[in-house]
C-alpha cells in the first residue's frame, strides 16, 4: 500500500502510488467464489467480470505514462545492473519497524487522496491477515510486503520500483500490461531475448529468472533469511501478475514454484483489497508488531 511521492526524482509520472494500486483493482478483479465457498477479501459482487476488461482505455494518463516508461526501460541488463547495486544490502542497518517509520517520508501531505501514512497501510494489510486468523509469519509478511517501496527515497524512478513485474531476457506475453510499449524497450530488437526460453531453461525455475526490477525483489532480499518459504514466495512475486493471476510463462517454473503458487494467490486479496480509510491505532497495535517482529527478525536488519 502506498501513498504519494514526496521526492524530485525525474520520471515521476503518478501523483500517487496509488494510481497503481487502483489500476490493479480494475486489471485484476477478485474472480467470483465457487458456489458455497466464502468470498474473498475484495470481492465486488456488484461488479461483472467484463466490467474490469477495457483497461487499457480506462486507465489514467498518468498511469499509461508509468507503463510506457516502465516498459521502454525495464531491460534486461538494466534489471541485472540494479542487482548488483542494491542486493548488497550496504545502504543502512535499522530494524523493520524503524523501517516502516522511514517509508512514512514518502507520504505528501499535499495529496488530496489520502492522509494515511505508510505504516498505517502496512498495518491495514497485516491487520486483515490477522483477523482472518492468518498464521503469525503471514502477518509479518504482509506488515513487511511493501517495505521495498523505500527506493524510491533513495532516488528511483517510479517505474523501478512499483508496477507489474515481468520476466526479462525473453519474449514478452502479450498478457502483461500494455505489451505495445514494450517495442520501444531495446530488448525488443534482440534476437537473444525474443524467445520462448530466451537466455534460460525450460523449468530453470523462477529463481533463476531475472524479473524486471522493483520493490518485490529488494524485499525479498532483505527478508530471505528470516521468513518461511512461503512468505518470501508472496514477498518475492506478489506484483508478478502475468504468472499468478494470468498463468504465463509456465515453462520456466520448476516444482517448487508450482507448489508455492497457492500461497501467492492466498496473498494478493490482501494485497490489493483491504484498504479503507479507517487508520488503524498505531499507538495500541505497535506492542503485538514489535513482539511479532522480534519472533523473526534480529533487531537490526540490512538494507
């Protein structure tokens, strides 16, 4: 969850990350529950499936300008450069919920959307999660999911930071968002990256897989040895929306992504469905997140 940018960082096209957020919500609707079942977080009965189909011409400019940016820049060696200059985890030691406190710098108090900080985001997700009786690393994870949003404090675009991921060194799916303004990224013209496997494997498995660079992946890192399997799965995928809400690139998936997808899935309603614009009381729930935190992380972690 996410509020307005508060830096001068040129390629800002979004007022807010939420417009990225909300575009998710008509992308992606919550899928009806089979009969019998309980709804989802999210589910719009109201709401017919076609509905939620003509994204492309419904959505914002500004969020049509984040996609062309995105998908002009997102290449392959860029993602790979990116790897090499944060995954070194060399940029500050605090603990997560220092963390949290930190992310609030990108709230902009002249947004008129929204006067919710980060922390009180986080806390709406995890606070979900643990209503619905989620298991305690679930919580955490989804109190920690968006903490990677804190590259763009330290000077990245929006376009590399949030947004859809999307594996790079291949062929592109024509399910990923606007799949058009992938013809102006230069991978487009490579004969190496336009292949079904393109640089990888068949089953090489998602780990091997440079996805397009964001806020999932440097999360991911800072968390991988603290956090079960399957949060790091949630963690670590949880914008790949081509894999889990589309099915694509299934060729590249070994046995362990496979098993871990259901995990993926029982996320994302929390990830895009549990905001309001009730706060939640930081004050009284600080004490269970700070114990919870102590559970699973030292006292200070590195970014």
């Amino acid at each position: 969850m996410s509020s307005a940018i508060a830096t001068s960082t040129s390629n800002q096209p979004l007022q807010s990350l939420d417009e990225v957020e909300d575009f998710y919500k008509t992308r992606y609707p919550e899928p009806m529950p089979a009969a019998g079942a309980v709804p989802k977080v999210g589910y719009a009965p109201e709401k017919k499936t076609e509905e939620f189909r003509n994204y492309e011409a419904d959505a914002r400019p500004t969020v049509r300008e984040f996609y062309r940016l995105n998908h002009t820049f997102q290449t392959y060696d860029f993602s790979a450069t990116k790897r090499k200059e944060f995954l070194g985890l060399n940029r500050m030691t605090m603990g997560i919920w220092d963390a949290a406190e930190y992310l609030n710098k990108l709230v902009d108090d002249s947004d008129p959307d929204t006067d919710m900080s980060q922390l009180e985001h986080l806390l709406q997700t995890a606070e979900h999660l643990r209503s619905d009786g989620q298991p305690r690393w679930m919580i955490l994870t989804g109190f920690v999911h968006d903490l990677g949003k804190i590259l763009c404090l330290w000077g990245e675009p929006q376009w590399a930071v949030v947004g859809d991921t999307f594996p790079t060194g291949c062929a592109y799916s024509q399910k990923i968002v606007f799949p058009k303004f992938f013809e102006a990224n230069p991978d487009s013209q490579n004969p190496r990256f336009q292949t079904r496997n393109g640089v990888y494997k068949e089953g090489c498995g998602l780990d091997a897989v440079n996805l397009s660079w964001g806020h999932d992946e440097y999360i991911y890192h800072v968390c991988k040895d603290y956090l079960p399997l399957s949060g790091l799965y949630m963690l670590r995928y949880h914008s790949f929306y081509p894999w889990h809400r589309e099915g694509e690139y299934g060729h590249l998936l070994n046995d362990q992504d496979r098993s871990h997808l259901k995990w993926v899935h029982a996320f994302n309603p929390y990830d895009l469905y549990t905001k309001s614009h009730a706060k939640p009381d930081v004050k009284a729930l600080r004490p269970f997140y700070e114990e919870l935190i102590a559970e699973f992380f030292p006292a200070k972690v590195r970014w």
